[in-house]
C-alpha cells in the first residue's frame, strides 16, 4: 500500500510541480552540484572531508524530494505577496554596502538610514534630519570609538573629524 | 566548591557594569517585545554585535536580560491587543485579552508580570540545580553520544517548527551544508572556499543568523506594509501591586508552570510557545472547577501561559551550556555569542568556566527580580510602547543589521554574508520553511562532523558503533521516530 502511494506521488510529478516548487529545486539542483564537488576532495578514507557534505546533501534531496511529492499544503503562493517593498528595500541594502567603502559607514549610513526612513513614509523634515544624522553618529561612537569596531572609512574620511571620546573597552 | 562559584558568580553579576548591562537588555526587551512582531530572537540577533568587545559575563548579561524582557513583554500586547508581541505569549491570550474586555487589563499584566517572575525564577533554579548533574553525566559521553545528540536536536526542532517536518529537516539540513564551507576541522582541506580568504574561516553564523532573523523579518514586515501596521492603546493600565486574592489564586498555578516550562523548555525545540500551550493546558486540567471558566477571563490561565514561557528560557539553558544542544533558536543564538569569545558550550564548561557559568546563573536571577520591579512600576509605560510606530523603528534595525555583520570581523564580506542569507530566509518563509532548524543546523553541524567522522574511525568505518552505545542508540531511535511518526501519520491519513 505504501510503495503504491509512493508510486502515486512520483506518477503525479510533472512540469507544474517543479515549477511551483522553485525553492526545493533549487535545493536539490545546489545538493547535487555540492555532492559532484565533493567527489572531487581528496580522497582520505571512507571518513574523508566529503563524507558530511554528502551526507548532508542527500538528506537535503531526500526530504525536498518528499516534501515535493507530498504536494504539502503549507506552501504560500507567492503571487500573494507584494514583492515590491522587499525589493527596494533590497536595493537600498545593497547600495549602502557598496557604496560603504567609498562613503564610509558615517555618511553612507546617514543617506541609508534617511532614505530608508523617507521610503517608510516619514515625511516630517527635523525628524528625517535627526534620526538620520543622530543614529548613525551615536552607532558611530558606540561601535567605531567605544567599541573600537574598524568601521569602513569614506574616501575623503571626514569621521575623522568627529569629537574623540575617552576609551571605555573591555568591560 | 558550588557555593564558592555561588558566592563568586553573585559578586560578579552584581558589579555596577553587570547591573547596568542587565538593565538595559531588559529594557531593551521589554520595548521589542512590547511591539508585536519584534521577537526575542530577532532582537537579540541583531544586538548581538554590541557584546563582541564586553567579556563573555557581561555580554551574557545584556543578551539576558533582552532574553527575559523580551518573553516576558510579549504577554503585554496580547493581553491588550489580542496580538503577541513574541510567539512565546500566543497562549496569554485566552485569558488576558477577556479581562483586558472587561476593563481589567492592568491586573491581568500585573498578573503576567508576577507569573512571568515565579516561571523565570523556578526555571533559573533548575538550570543551575540540573545543569552541573547533565554535565557531569555527559563527561561520559564519547562521539556516538554526541553525534546522536546532534541528530537529535536537529530532528526535533525540524519537527515541531513550522508545519512541515520534510521543510523543517530541509532548513537543518541546508544550516549544516553551509556550515561546512572552510577549512575542514580534520584533514585541513578548504571545503568550497573558492579561493575566498574571508571563507577559510567558514561562514561567520551570526552574520547568517542576523540576515535569517533581521534582514529576512525586515523584508516580511515591508512586504505587509509597516505604514499601516500600526495599533493604538489607550487603555489605563496603571494601578495597585496585585491584590492578595489574585497572589493566592496565581502562586500555586505559577509554580506548577515553572516547573513544567522548565522541563518543556529543556528539551531541544521546544520553545517557550509549546511551553506556555502546554502549561496552560495543563492548568484547565488541573483546576476543572475555575471560575470564571479559562478562556473567559480567568487570571490563572493568565499566570499558567505566561509562567510557562518564562520557565522556558531557563530550561533552553539546560541542554544549551551542559551539552552545546541549543534549546530554541535564542539559546542557539546566544551559543554563538560564547563562541565568539573562545567559549565553547557543553560538558566540559563545567571545569574550564564554572565562574563564567554561576555569574551567568546568579545574573538571570537577578534579571528576573528586576523584571518584577519594572513589570509592576511600569506597566502604564510599557503599554504606551505598543503605539511607537514600527516606520522609525525598522529602518534602525536594518541599519543595525548591517553594523552587526560589519563589527563581526569589520569586513564588508559579512555584510553580503548576512544579506545574502536574509534573502535566503524571506524566500523560506515565503514558501513555508521554518528558519530555526536552519540555524540549529548551523550549530549543530560542526558537533555532528566531528562526531560522526571520529566514531566512525573508530568503529574502521562499521556502524554498529552507534547500536552498541545504548545511549547513543535511543537518542537515534527518538530521532528516527520523530521524523517518520509524522509521515506514517500522514500515509495512514
């Protein structure tokens, strides 16, 4: 009974299913190319540094293979989901983190923060100006002259030309 | 010996530093779990990076202090606007929320607030009553034993996370895949480093965990739309310390759901939601003639859910420091805040750490009896945090996010690092994987590596060594039955 279910759910696999399971095709697709890698590690026993990544590979395919066929119902369809605001919020991440290294991390996050706070409908000026210059200097302080975090410096490192504070680390 | 570590731990965790730190994680807690969606594990994720330069104790002290204000001010929206701040207070609804109608909102969080107290203070006492036995059991542990804790852990959290126990095992898995990038702790070899220095190391996990919990969260929230989910308390919610009648009526329940949260919160996965469900189940059954009925307002099933929780984030601990099991995705979190400063969790931290441990212990007391204070002196404020608008606070966040992989190694690698795992989780939970798995994976894998390859090469490659350990062979019948009861459950269906 149970080998029929089974032959049942691999009957039911068709092009849909792969395509409404993106994320365990993926999963599977990235197993197999880590298991094709792994063969390739010098070999050193049966218990050689390719025995885990195998190992868990094949789980990684077993179970989103099964979840696949088990058509499991607490999958969301995402063409409910308003992907619109993630995205930008993306973008705006990854602008700041490229941009760090030549802004630095006072200033890029002081245009991140403000445009992040504008995209969030805050429209009040004194507001956007406060929290966008106080909360980047105060992390700036706490991280880059307390904590004494290197923080990625700006081109032209006008942090630089920010205040000292008396060093209070390793409390 | 004990009371000396006792004595010693107390003096440390009551230096000025150590109090100040406990306070403001607290009160940092309270102000996160106050809001709904903000949890716990988020909270700490992303404030994990401010501990990376204080010592391992008064970093301890901080992540804490968030930990149990956090668990313990989720009950406040639920009670008042029938919405948990954390996941933790879904069960302090069905009795809040009713008094909260009835135009007694103010006991009820007087109520939670005292529960929460008893639940934390009891769990706190079983940690360090139980822990040092765990751990002096498990000095006898040898690798099959440890392997098979770590499939253990793993299959359980996969189980009881999400809906799904095929995705849930999916996010363990991938978690420990991830955690095989660098250099192989064995043989030396790079493992998919491509020639990457910044990869040698491995991936750093907290970069991943803050983009899981912090960047992924962030994404969640923007997609629903922060502009309007917005809600308004107007309600008064200052008043007396509770009355006697309700101290009696809650005490006995309290204590019940102190030990039982404990003991829930000990075993892997199960956090501190299963632990208030239960507990508050347990109640309704212990006390058949409640009046008014659970559900319709009663105060007990208020002190029953949230002691329960609270107990829960004692006994994470348990497996957390005398195994390196984590409890719930906090404790895993709060694992790699050890190992960020060379301390490894499990057995051994018993005879390397045991001042660090009772510091960590005699803190999380403290903690707790400063969440009494500030629970009954506050609550007319705390309530007020409810209506801080989530539009300022989680572009903050995303800002600390990234501050938080950067201070890691003050490299912009794990910043990519944690936004490429924040993608990975928006788009898991999109499509319904549980994230906590993933994370316990990552934890767990390089325990599991070690453990497997070890006994293996002991056994010349046979695997009876692990039916010949009976430990060993129990903890993998459980993992095995964890994962297929399930699914034989769904072919019967």
């Amino acid at each position: 009974m149970v080998r029929q279910r089974i032959a049942d759910a691999i009957g039911r696999v068709s092009v849909g299913t792969l395509v409404s399971n993106p994320l365990s095709v993926g999963f599977i697709l990235v197993s197999l190319a880590v298991i094709a890698a792994a063969s390739t590690f010098p070999d050193d026993g049966l218990f050689g540094p390719s025995l885990f990544p195998i190992v868990t590979s094949a789980g990684i395919i077993v179970f989103a293979a099964v979840d696949m066929l088990n058509g499991s119902g607490s999958e969301l369809e995402v063409s409910d989901v308003d992907v619109g605001p993630p995205a930008v919020v993306f973008g705006l991440l990854v602008a700041y983190i490229v941009a760090m290294p030549v802004l630095g991390f006072w200033i890029g996050s002081m245009l991140f923060l403000g445009a992040l706070l504008y995209y969030s409908e805050i429209r009040s000026r004194p507001l956007l100006l406060a929290l966008s210059i106080g909360v980047p200097t105060l992390l700036f302080y706490i991280f880059g002259r307390i904590f004494l975090v290197r923080l990625p410096e700006a081109i032209v490192p006008v942090s630089r030309l920010l205040p000292q504070v008396p060093l209070v680390v390793g409390i | 010996m004990t009371v000396q570590y006792v004595v010693q731990g107390a003096l440390n965790a009551m230096e000025p530093i150590s109090v100040g730190l406990m306070v403001l994680g607290i009160l940092l807690g309270i102000l996160m779990g106050s809001i709904p969606g903000m949890t716990a594990t988020m909270t700490i994720a992303v404030l994990l990076s401010f501990t990376f330069t204080l010592d391992p104790a008064n970093g301890m002290m901080l992540l804490l202090g968030i930990y149990g204000g956090a668990v313990y001010a989720g009950s406040i929206p639920a009670i008042l606007i029938r919405t948990p701040g954390t996941p933790s207070a879904a069960a302090t609804i069905f009795d809040g929320y009713p008094l909260s109608q009835q135009g007694d909102a103010g006991r009820a969080i007087r109520v939670a607030t005292v529960a929460s107290f008893v639940g934390g203070f009891i769990s706190v006492l079983a940690l360090m009553f139980f822990s040092p036995i765990i751990a002096d059991a498990a000095q006898n542990f040898r690798s099959p034993e440890f392997f098979a804790l770590a499939v253990f852990g793993l299959t359980i959290i996969a189980s009881v996370s999400g809906d799904s126990v095929t995705k849930g095992m999916v996010s363990g898995l991938l978690g420990m895949l991830v955690a095989t990038v660098g250099i192989d702790p064995i043989t030396g070899y790079h493992r998919f480093t491509f020639d990457l220095p910044a990869l040698l190391t491995g991936v750093e996990f907290i970069a991943v965990m803050i983009g899981l919990f912090g960047i992924a969260e962030g994404f969640r929230k923007y997609a629903q739309g922060i502009e309007s989910d917005r809600e308004r308390v107007d309600q008064d919610v200052s008043g007396p310390l509770p009355s006697l009648s309700d101290l009696k009526a809650i005490l006995p329940v309290s204590a019940g759901g102190g030990v039982l949260g404990s003991l829930i919160g000990s075993i892997p996965g199960a956090g501190g939601d299963i632990a208030a469900f239960i507990t508050y189940n347990e109640a309704t059954r212990w006390i058949s003639d409640a009046v008014p009925a659970f559900g319709e307002g009663n105060v007990r099933g208020v002190a029953a859910a949230e002691s329960g929780n609270n107990a829960s984030t004692g006994g994470a601990l348990i497996p957390t420091l005398t195994l390196g099991i984590p409890g719930d995705s906090v404790s895993a979190i709060l694992i790699g805040a050890l190992l960020v400063h060379d301390v490894n969790p499990g057995p051994g931290l018993y005879q390397d750490e045991p001042e660090l441990l009772y510091t960590i212990f005699v803190g999380f007391l403290l903690i707790y009896v400063f969440i009494l204070v500030f629970g009954l002196l506050g609550a007319g404020y705390w309530a007020r945090l409810i209506n801080i608008p989530k539009q300022f606070l989680w572009p903050i966040i995303l800002l600390l996010c990234v501050i938080g992989a950067i201070a890691l190694r003050g490299n912009l690698f794990d910043a990519w690092i944690m936004l490429g795992s924040g993608v990975l989780g928006y788009a898991m939970r999109l499509r319904g994987y549980p994230l906590a798995p993933m994370v316990l994976g990552l934890i767990l894998a390089p325990i599991a590596e070690e453990n497997l390859r070890r006994s293996l090469e002991l056994s010349n490659g046979s695997p009876d060594i692990f039916l010949t350990s009976p430990i060993a062979l129990v903890i993998l019948l459980l993992s095995v039955g964890t994962v297929l009861l399930p699914a034989v459950r769904a072919v019967r269906e």
